[in-house]
C-alpha cells in the first residue's frame, strides 16, 4: 500500500508542478500581451484565448496537491468545536463530497472531452484549438484529485490522518 500511496501521491505533485509552469506561462504571456499592446501598439490575438485555456489548466491540475496539502476552503467550525470526533466527521464529510464532486468531474469531462474528439470540434476562434485539447485537463485533474480524496478518507478512516497530532 504504501509504494501505490507514492505512485499516486507522486501523480498529484506531478500535476501540481505542471500547475506552477501553467502559471509562469500565463503570466509571461499576459505580460506580452501588455507590453505588445501599450508600448507596441500592436496586440495579441491569442493570448486572452490561450489564458483561458491555461487557467482551467491551473484549476485542474493543481486541485489534489491543494487538496493533500488542506489547501481548499472548508468550513472548520465542526472540526474546531467538535474535538477529536467533530474533526474525524468533519473530514469524512469533507473526503466523501471531494470524492463524489471529483468522480462526477472525471466522468462528465470524459464525455465531453471524448465528444469533442470524435466529431472534431474546434473554438471559433482564430487558432481554432481542438476543443478536446484543453478538456482533456478536466478529466486528467477530476481523476487526480478523485485518487488524492479517497486516499483522504482512507487516512481518515484509518486515524493515519491523525498520528502526527
């Protein structure tokens, strides 16, 4: 169990490094975009459609890292008030709604990434991206960030979640 933990842990921060790169991406292309357009004159014609891509990448891709590092917004007051219990329902309450957010995620972005391959579809726009391309993200993230839920609530389960308090 604990060399598939890795595997699949290494998977979350693999996703969460492609995250941070997304990031820089975007960020130099804006700065392209605002330098090209105020001190050129000449801007961009891809860059508000590429960031939009680049930012579902970033929600995607860096939701299990954030999700394994108790990064995501919760509410606390159970966990707080509760004591011990409180925290233990407060996180299984919390694992199980990632998880099935996160299935629902993987299996409706599945479909429409699978759909949009299949008939060949394409943004009506000037780069006329294959619309599967930056779908393809939401399936790849919902699956990550499935995985990061049920290992969650199995630490949960278990009280591993719990030892090094």
């Amino acid at each position: 169990m604990t060399a598939l933990r890795t595997v699949l842990e290494a998977f979350s921060r693999l996703l969460f490094g492609l995250c941070a790169l997304v990031i820089v991406a975007m960020a130099l292309s804006v700065t392209y975009e605002v330098l090209s357009r105020y001190f050129f004159g000449r801007p961009t014609i891809w860059v508000t459609e590429v960031s939009s891509y680049l930012l579902v990448a970033v929600t995607f891709l860096g939701a299990a890292w954030t999700l394994r590092i108790d990064g995501h917004i919760r509410m606390d007051l159970l966990g707080e008030t509760g004591g011990w219990l409180g925290r233990r329902v407060s996180d299984l309450a919390m694992f199980v709604v990632a998880a099935v957010v996160a299935a629902a995620l993987l299996w409706s972005g599945w479909h429409m990434t699978s759909a949009n391959y299949s008939f060949g579809w394409r943004a009506s726009t000037i780069l006329a991206t294959p619309l599967w391309m930056p779908q393809a993200l939401i399936p790849l993230g919902s699956l990550a960030l499935l995985i990061q839920s049920l290992i969650g609530l199995w630490d949960t389960l278990t009280g591993a979640r719990y030892v090094e308090e």
